[in-house]
C-alpha cells in the first residue's frame, strides 16, 4: 500500500465507531441534527443504493470500501446469495463482523481486509459492484474504475463528491488536518473516466454534494 493509501486507512480505522453513528444515530442530539441537516446526500445515496441494487434474491455482490457494513448487511438480508465486503480499515471491518452476525448474515457476507486495488479475486465475478464514499479516498480512480467492471456482471454503482460545492474546499482542509486526503470530480471528468473503463455511458445523479453513478 501506498503512503496515502496507509493515510486513509489508519484515519478510518480510528474513526470507525464515529462514522458509524451517523447510521445509527447513537451519538449526542446536536451531533444527530448536524448529520440531518448536512448529512441528507449521505441518507439519500444510502436509500437509492438498496433501490439500484434492486431484487437480491440469488445475487452475488461486492462491497467496496464497505465500512462498517452499512450498505453489505441490507443487501444480504435483501436475500443476495454471496455478499463480500472489502475495506483496508481493520476497525470498520470488526463493526460490519459483528453487525452481520447481530442481523444473522454472517454466513452470506465475507469481510476482507485489504486494499482494493492491490486484492486478487481470481476467478470471481460479481453480479453487482458498489463503492459508496470510496472515490473520495482515490487520488487516481482511473484502475479502480477499469477492475470494477472486469469484476462486475451486472451492474455497479459508485459515488463521487462534486467538485464545485460550496463544502468541498472546508472537507479537504477539515480531512487533511486529520492526515486523510480527499479528492473531487466533475461531470465531465467522470464521464471520460466511465468511458475509458470500457462502460457504456453512465447515469449520472447529482445529490447534494454528491454524484451517484450507475453504469454497466
Ligand atoms: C467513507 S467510508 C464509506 C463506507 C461505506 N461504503 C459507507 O458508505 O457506509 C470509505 C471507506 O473506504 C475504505 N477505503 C478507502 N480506500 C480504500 C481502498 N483502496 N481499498 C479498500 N478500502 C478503501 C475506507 O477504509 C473506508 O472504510
């Protein structure tokens, strides 16, 4: 892993159990009103993610970035036959362990630690492929995008933070204090990386501060 990549990791493995409570809602009444009024692309692109993915029954799916699970255990319980979540940050992955055995998945949902790009799935295909809040972390998303549909059969569904909020320049300088990079895109810029990952045009949603990016 690279020195950045190491960066993110250990920033999310120390941040975990915080990040976690803007889905769980377990944290002070002040701290639950900013996540409501300056979180809502976050619940948004939480909502249309599980309405994208659709009918699970039989489904294969991979979880990039997956966090503490917030996203991989619906989609489980959603009746998907194989779920795997990938993350490098250890603390994330023991939140989405325990999460998947409290909700009873855990023999559909397999956790692995590693770094998506440097990970070898063999011969493993997915039916769909989401990274949710992933590409913020990626400072060339050009190959995540290219692995992500050799290993995707169906579909894949990824989320990119726009460039040009008015949050943007207050994220990177709040995130890089923290020592975790972050990094924005344009429509533009998006639409010339899907195409040069080999998919068809995408569908691309703007949320907030947020494009939601569908494409096979
Ligand atoms: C903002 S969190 C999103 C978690 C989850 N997808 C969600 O939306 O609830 C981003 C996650 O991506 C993980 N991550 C970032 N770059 C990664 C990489 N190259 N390989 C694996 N995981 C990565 C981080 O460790 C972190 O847990």
């Amino acid at each position: 892993m690279d020195q950045e990549s190491k960066q993110v990791a250990q920033h999310f493995h120390q941040t975990a159990a915080e990040f976690d409570s803007i889905y769980t809602g377990k944290k002070g009444a002040f701290s639950r009103w900013l996540d409501q009024h300056f979180r809502q692309d976050m619940y948004e692109r939480y909502r249309l993610t599980l309405e994208e993915c659709g009918d699970m029954e039989g489904k294969s799916l991979l979880d990039i970035g997956c966090g503490s699970g917030r996203f991989a255990i619906p989609l489980a319980k959603k009746g998907a036959r194989r779920v795997v979540g990938l993350d490098f940050a250890p603390q994330m992955l023991n939140l989405a362990g325990a999460q998947a055995k409290a909700d009873g998945v855990e023999g559909v949902c397999e956790f692995i630690q590693a770094d998506f790009i440097e990970y070898d799935f063999g011969e493993e295909t997915f039916d769909i492929s989401i990274a949710i809040g992933l590409f913020d972390y990626i400072k060339d998303a050009g190959p995540f995008l290219s692995k992500m549909r050799q290993i995707s059969k169906l579909k894949t569904i990824a989320t990119f933070p726009v460039k040009w909020s008015y949050r943007a320049p207050i994220r990177k300088v709040r995130l890089g204090l923290k020592g975790c990079p972050c990094y924005f895109f344009t429509i533009s810029q998006l639409q010339e990386l899907y195409q040069k990952a080999g998919f068809k045009p995408p569908s691309i949603q703007r949320i907030g501060k947020i494009y939601f990016v569908t494409a096979t």
